[in-house]
C-alpha cells in the first residue's frame, strides 16, 4: 500500500493484521483430550520454554514400529486419586533444565490442549513433579501464538473444569 509522507513522497507503508489472543491467567484449568485427562490445573510460566506434565512409571514402548511411551499421571494436585494411564507417540528425548539447574533426559510427546473454547497443539516432556505444587507447567512455546498472560489473574479460560472429579472417582 502505498501514501504520500509530509512531503508529498510516495511512502510504503506495512498493513500489520493482528489476531486478537484471548488473555489467561497465571494458572488455568486445561484438558489434555488425547491423553484422557479431562481436566488438569496448569501454571502459565513464561519462563519455562517447554510444557511439563506430571508422570510417572514412565516406560517407552513399541507399537506396530512406532516409538512410544506408556506412563500414568496423577492430575490432580495433592492427592494421588485419579490415576491416569497415558500412551503417546515419542517425538524427542531431550535434556532439560528445570529450574534450580538440575538436568534430567525427558521423553517429548505432542499432544492436544484444550482451554476455554481453543485446542492447538503442545510439545509436553514427561516427568516427576509430584513434590511441585502444579502437575503441569504450561511454558512459552505452548501458549506462543494463542494466548497472553496476565499474570495478576487467574482462571480466566475456564473455570469450570476444576469440578470435573467428582467425589465418586476419587475414591
């Protein structure tokens, strides 16, 4: 496109199209559909580069060829009831650093997630975080694109997810 500047100049200028992001808090309820967990609390980090999720007995298993991973999560936090069994693709084993330096290979897996009324796709690594307040951390790279953080508020997506277990499955 293209106008006259002050001096009567052709100038370009740049037609920017925004999308708008829905805004979420610093935690949120999400679902992880393909994994069958319906309903898991995430801690928005923006520090963090790559999601995590909470998992354990974390064994790599071959399907028909396929790399995968067979693992069991615990989604809800403080408590080991639901229990989860969880399969996925393999995509990457990696080196992470979690945040007080200490390095740990992970499994990666991608998966769907689910907030409020969007699902997009997230790379997940698989570990232990059952001494962590929040099963999954919900990092960068998983809410680039989608989202924006307002970090003062907190379940802005969806709150009605925090009362998917009921008492009946917890036992």
């Amino acid at each position: 496109m293209r106008q006259l500047n002050a001096l009567g100049k052709k100038v370009r200028t740049k037609i920017i199209h925004r999308t708008e992001k829905t805004v979420i808090g610093w935690r949120e309820w999400v679902s992880l559909p393909d994994l069958g967990i319906p309903s898991i609390k995430a801690k928005i980090d923006t520090g963090a580069r790559t999601s995590a999720l909470h998992a354990f007995q974390i064994e790599p298993v071959i399907r028909r060829g396929t790399h995968k991973v067979r693992f069991f999560v615990h989604p809800l936090q403080r408590t080991e009831r639901p229990e989860i069994a969880c399969m996925a693709d393999v995509i990457d084993i990696r080196t992470v650093s979690d945040s007080s330096g200490n390095r740990e290979k992970r499994f990666v897996i991608n998966t769907p997630v689910r907030m409020g009324d969007s699902e997009w796709i997230i790379e997940v690594t698989l570990t232990d975080r059952k001494d962590m307040l929040f099963r999954m951390l919900l990092g960068r790279s998983g809410i680039r694109g989608h989202k924006v953080v307002d970090p003062g508020r907190s379940f802005l997506a969806d709150k009605d997810l925090g009362h998917y277990y009921s008492r009946r499955c917890m036992k």
